[in-house]
C-alpha cells in the first residue's frame, strides 16, 4: 500500500483516503441496507460516490478475493444478469499488483 499510496491514480477515481476509511464503511452499509442487501462482514477500502465500493469479505483470509458492490446493479454476473455485487480480483494482493504495474507503465 505504500507504494500504491505513491501514485495519485492507483484506484483511478475511487475514494481511497485512509482517514476516511470508518465514513466508507457506513456510507456502503447504508447503501446496501437501502436494496436490502445483507452481506457477511466486510472491509470497503475504497468507494465511488456513496453507492459504489470495492471490498472484501473479513473471514476469507489474508488474501481475500475482492469484490465490486454497485447499488444501482450496473454488473453483470458470469451468466449475464446484473447483480449489485460480484468478485472482481481473485485476491487483494493482485489488485494492488496489477495497480502498480498500470501506474509504472505511465
């Protein structure tokens, strides 16, 4: 995360600023709770707006899988239905590579 935290774009246009990370957790809560979506506990560690967030799931260990959470159900699902949610990095570890990899090419 340092590294990443060295490159303004590393999420692009997510809202990743750490100080923030406790206002993430409960607008994304908020959110879900608005579509009635209940989800085992997670981590939001960036957002979009207040309706938008990449996450992980808290009891997937130390290289979670991340995960996508639309409200207004804008992704599509590997059978082509749009979901509010869905896995969109095998694991936190390889979003944060692939991130890095992006901005050294710039």
């Amino acid at each position: 995360l340092f590294l990443a935290g060295g490159f303004s774009t590393i999420f692009e246009t997510w809202n990743r600023d750490f100080e923030d990370l406790e206002y993430y957790q409960e607008e994304v809560q908020e959110s879900m709770h608005d579509i009635n979506l209940h989800l085992k506990p997670f981590f939001a560690f960036a957002t979009y707006g207040n309706d938008q967030a990449l996450f992980f799931f808290l009891d997937e260990g130390d290289n979670p899988p991340v995960y996508q959470y639309a409200e207004d159900k804008f992704l599509k699902n590997e059978k082509g239905e749009y979901v509010s949610w869905k896995k969109t990095k095998e694991s936190f570890v390889a979003l944060i590579e692939k991130h890095i990899e992006q901005s050294l090419r710039k």
